[in-house]
C-alpha cells in the first residue's frame, strides 16, 4: 500500500544556525548553540547570495568550521546551510517489513541468544565456530557426520594356536584397521584400544572367530573398559558360548556403553582348558559414537 501524504524520510537533515558574515573566510557551524561537526563537505548543502556552493572547491570542512575559497565581507549572506547528516543512514524498519530479498547471500549472523523459527531452516553444512563441519545435509536428505569417532579393525590372517585360557585377556591379534575416524583407536602390537574423545553413549560390537579347539567346553568374549577385570566375568559385557565339538565357531557380540572421556575399551577373550586355538582372519571389533 503506498504511503499516504508525505513519506518519512530517513536520515538526520537538519538547518543550521545562522552566521553573520565578516571580512574573514572561516566560520563556525552550530546546531541549536553547540557546535556542529558534519562528516564532510559533502554532508552539507551551502546558498552564498542566492547560489548553492559546490563542496570541496567553494568550501571545505575541518572539524566544526567551514573555509569558503576566499574571504566573505559583511555584504555577502549566507542563506542557509542544511545538514543532511548520514544521508546513507537506515532508519529501524517496521517489524515484519525485511524480507530475504532485502539480505545479502552471503550474509553472517553472529548471536549468543537463541534463533527460533515456524518455517524451514535450509542449510548444508553445520560448522562449529573453529571452522571444523560437524553436520552436512546433501540434496537427498541425508544428513552425515564426517568428525563423529568410529572405527572397525580385524584379524587379518588366521593365527597359529595359542593360549588364551589366561583370561579374560585383552585380544592382542588384530592386524589391519579398516577405518579410524577422529583416528581414537590405537592399534599396538596387535592390541587395538579405542580411546573416547568425548564423554557419551557409544555402541561396540565384535565378531569373534576361532579354530584349531579340541578340548574346550566354552569361549567368551568381553568389551574391557579401562584394561581393568576383575570380579565376575557376566559384568563385563560377556558373550559365552558352548564350542565344544564344533570345527569352527563364530561369536558375535553387542554392547552400549556410557563412557567419560578419555575411558579405554578394548575387546577381550577367554577360552576354557584348551591352549591351541586359533584366531581366525575376520575377527572385527568395531565402535561409534551414539550420542
């Protein structure tokens, strides 16, 4: 709807007070008594005897005076002298009036409060504020998480047989790390140790293969957290089973875990009596982070 009457104009304009002239070519300019610093000689608009002056070259500004290029007499009359103060400035507009076409494309917002909204919010990436992208969304919608910690290391050749009735004991047979991201697993002489960088809910699982058992009644798998047991082995996130008579056994476990940061876990094993089994090529234990 447009604007009925005289539309409001932005902007300070303001006329200042009156100079009476003198055989002199510098004066000073106040506003309402008080001196009047305009921004430059382009901020106002000078009348000298009926003609406008071109600022710059008719005058000039220093601070709260005007220099005209040469000396006035008490004969010239300055007419007016109008302020038209920030000419470019914005006034605050009417709640509800901005739209997004009125906001650059490229525009940063920077608030500690917080930015509710009834619509959509559209973006493809969420960063934290050191730059490092926490959350992308790609055209499809699916949403993904590059720096969220996760791994998966294995046994990549089947082991000669040996002893693990010492136990529950930190499986020290891993080989290969098949991905590592935020790079928290530690693989060390066959021991593969994930470190929590943050403290949370994570989810662990394991897939444990054995062979080469003769005697064993049963083998357990365990997730040891801070390369600490002792007590009761079912405390311990424990996978047992029954092995025996079986040529090749294959034992998978699951577990979610509340951790602090900087707790350890690491996947243990046990195998009761007998001392020449071996670990077989595919035996994984894998992790991430949940929330």
């Amino acid at each position: 709807m447009p604007f009925i009457g005289q539309e409001p104009l932005t902007g300070a304009y303001s006329v200042l007070d009156d100079i009476t002239t003198s055989a002199t070519a510098t004066y000073n300019l106040q506003l309402n008594g008080g001196a009047y610093s305009p921004a430059s000689a382009n901020n106002l608009l000078v009348s000298l005897n009926g003609v406008i002056q071109k600022p710059g070259s008719s005058f000039t500004i220093s601070g709260s005076q005007i220099t005209f290029s040469s000396a006035l007499t008490s004969s010239d009359s300055i007419d007016f002298i109008m302020a038209l103060g920030d000419v470019l400035s914005v006034g605050t507009p009417t709640d509800g009036t901005v739209d997004g076409n009125k906001l650059a494309s490229n525009i940063g917002i920077s608030t500690t409060g917080n930015i509710a909204t009834t619509g959509n919010l559209d973006v493809n990436t969420i960063r934290h504020t050191n730059g490092t992208t926490a959350l992308t969304i790609d055209t499809a919608g699916r949403i993904q998480q590059p720096t969220k910690p996760a791994f998966s290391v294995l046994v990549g050749a089947t082991t000669t047989g040996k002893d693990f009735t010492s136990g529950p004991q930190a499986l020290d047979e891993f080989t290969l790390i098949e991905f590592n991201i935020g790079s928290h697993l530690v693989l060390n002489s066959g021991n593969a140790k994930f470190t929590a960088p943050v403290g949370g809910v994570y989810s662990f699982n394991s897939m444990l293969q054995l062979g080469g058992h003769t005697t064993a009644t049963h083998a357990s798998s365990y997730f040891i957290i801070d390369s600490t047991f002792s007590g009761s082995h079912n405390r311990y996130h424990r996978s047992i089973n029954d092995i025996a008579g079986e040529d090749y056994f294959t034992a998978e476990s699951a577990a979610i875990i509340q951790l602090n940061a900087n707790q350890t876990v690491e996947m243990g094993i046990y195998i009761h009596t007998d001392t020449t089994v071996q670990v077989r090529e595919g035996t994984r234990f894998m992790g991430h982070l949940i929330s």
